[in-house]
C-alpha cells in the first residue's frame, strides 16, 4: 500500500523553504483519506485525530519531513530497476510520508480504539538551513498538548535516541576589492583561507564526538579582481553541549582573527542551532523493540534495533523535556544523492512496524 503513494510524493519537488506543492499533495491525500488538515503559519500539514472521550489527553505526535535537500530545478523524476525505486529524495523522506499516509489509510475506521489523542504532521525544513523550523514551531505551539514524539525518518532496523546538537554559521568577508595589477587593496579571499586554514587547526575532542566542517565557500568576481567579497558556511555538530559551546567559542575566534590579519571586515551570523543530548527514549524504544521483534527487523539478530546518535526532527523535543524517537521505516541507500534508492518490498514492513508501535503506545501510553 505504500507503493502506491512514493511515487507521487517522491515526484512532487520539496526543496528546504519551498514545501508547499508536496505539502499540498499530502493535504490531499490525507482529505481523501477522510481526515481534516490544517496548514499552520510555518506550513506544516497537520491532522488531529481525537476520538470521542480522549479529550484533554496528551496525544502521540506523528512527524514526517516535507522537505529534501535537493534544489528546485532537479529533475525529481524516479524510475523502477530490480524491485527498487530510484530517484532523487525517494527515501528521505519521501518513503516515510508514503509509509505514514498508508498508516492513515490503515487508520481509517478504526479511530474510535484509540485511547489517547494521535497527532500527524508532515512538517517542513527538517533539512539543510531549514534548522527544524516546522518541528520547533510544533513543540512552541503545542507541548502542553503532547505526551510523545515519533519522527518517521531513516532506514528500517535504526532507532534515533541521541540527538546529536548543531550550531551552524556563516561568515560573510568584505573588502575594497580592486584591479589585480592596479591596486594592492587587501583581498576578502586571503581573509576567507586564513578562517579555513584555522578552523581546521582547530583541536577537537576524540570523544564524545565532535565534528566541524566549512561546507560551502565562495567569493570573488574575476581571475583579475581582487576579491571584494567572500563567505563561508560553517558546520559544528557534537554529542556534547558543552563540548559544542566551546567549540563555537573557539571557531568564532578563528574567523575574527582571519578577517583582522587580512584586513577586511566579517559579518558572523549564526544560521542553525539544532539542539542536542538525550531523546528520553526510554518506554517509546521499548515499544519500538518489541515491535522489531515481532517483525524480526533486525540485521544482527531476529529483533536487534541499532541505536544511533543523530540530527533530526526529534531534537526539537529536547529542550522541552517531551520523550522522542525517531524511526526508520524503509530499506535503502544513497540518501541525498540523485541515485538514492528505496527496496519497495521494504515499505509494507516499515507500515507494519510503524502501526504496532502506535498499537503499543495507545495500550502504554507515556502520560
């Protein structure tokens, strides 16, 4: 049943800040289904089941990214080889949303067993800058509301218990610029390798891991010019808050020190703060194993959940104390390149994971 939507979905362009077609795809499926949608002020799509007695009760919050990394202009077109479907954002996450709406679908008259309230969103800008603004603005909105949170992302046998935190920054140098023969202005490019060049000097702690990385750098007009001009985007991840803070801390200086010695200006802005640390997994992993069990997922032994530490939509439950997990339900590889792949035969198995850990939830609910 999943198979029927990835195609639709995975061919309707996502990219981070710009989700309204597949958000507007997903709306309509999801009021086919029977269900009342609701876009918010940040656009995520969210429908509110609260059968009739379970008013008031925390609810179980379902999310699924909208959005892929991939940009406007990229040909979203998937193809079938070999029992597998091939294509641009097929698996993240546009399996995910497929496996969530064949859920909702499943879900279709049988809403009066549910003894909690259930929540599903499809949010956007989970990717990328998009910093999990829908997520975020979920948990600001409704954690009162909320007893749980369920983020749909990844592959089938990995379960997200750790969040890993994030602060991302970009450094935008300026100069006089120039000719290149004519004058001997400084160059906003000299400025933009001593900030690389030190940044990468920079000690990072072996463990609990910490990791930093210039993604993106640019700059200049001309092989004749002098650099007016240059930037940066700056990547800092670690297991540890305070590990990161000083990391942040530390990069900071580098840059401000660069952008003095070449004598240019710097604007720094931070552009993501992802936060990180413990998911308070606890019961939902639990239900998320037995599940696993009785759908013999694992790769290790009939059941084995691998446990991983990483950025997604969860950790926006962080700062608010709610217990989160985030959840694979697909088999696949390439993620974030054109040739991503999902094993079709995979979804069924992902619905049937996703509708027993909610079947768990709704017998032991957390609040």
């Amino acid at each position: 049943m999943p198979i029927s939507y990835l195609s639709r979905i995975a061919q309707t362009s996502a990219p981070t800040f710009d989700e309204t077609r597949r958000a507007a795809l997903i709306t309509e499926l999801w009021e086919e289904l029977g269900y009342s949608c609701e876009r918010d002020e940040v656009g995520n799509v969210v429908t509110r089941i609260v059968p009739p007695g379970t008013e008031g009760r925390p609810a179980l919050l379902i999310l699924a990214h909208l959005d892929t990394v991939f940009p406007l202009e990229t040909d979203v077109t998937v193809r079938e080889d070999n029992g597998r479907l091939i294509g641009p954002g097929v698996g993240d996450n546009s399996a995910s949303l497929a496996v969530v709406t064949a859920f909702l679908r499943e879900l279709r008259g049988c809403t009066d067993l549910l003894t909690r309230p259930l929540w599903v969103a499809a949010n956007v800008c989970e990717e990328g800058l998009g910093d999990l603004r829908g997520a975020k603005y979920l948990l600001a909105q409704h954690r009162q509301s909320l007893g749980a949170l369920l983020a749909i992302d990844g592959y089938l046998g990995v379960a997200v218990t750790q969040g890993v935190g994030v602060r991302r920054y970009r450094a935008v140098f300026a100069g006089p610029g120039g000719h290149s023969w004519g004058d001997q202005g400084p160059s906003a490019l000299h400025a933009l390798g001593r900030a690389i060049s030190g940044l990468y000097d920079l000690r990072l702690p072996p463990t609990p891991r910490t990791t930093l990385n210039v993604g993106l750098a640019s700059g200049g007009n001309s092989i004749n010019s002098i650099a007016a001009g240059a930037e940066l985007l700056l990547d800092l991840r670690s297991l540890d808050a305070k590990l990161l803070e000083d990391l942040a801390a530390r990069a900071q200086d580098v840059i401000f020190k660069a952008a003095q010695k070449a004598d240019v200006s710097v604007t720094l802005e931070q552009v993501g703060d992802r936060p990180g640390g413990d998911l308070n997994s606890g019961r939902l992993l639990e239900m998320a194993q037995l599940a696993t069990r009785e759908a013999r997922l694992g790769d290790q032994r009939p059941g084995d959940l691998r446990l991983a530490a990483s950025s997604t939509d969860a950790n926006a439950a962080v700062p608010h104390g709610l217990p989160a997990l985030t959840l694979g339900v697909y088999r696949g590889g390439n993620a974030h390149r054109l040739e991503e792949w999902v094993q079709l035969s995979s979804l069924p198995t992902g619905l049937q994971l996703l509708r027993r850990v909610v079947d768990l939830y709704q017998q032991r609910p957390l609040a």
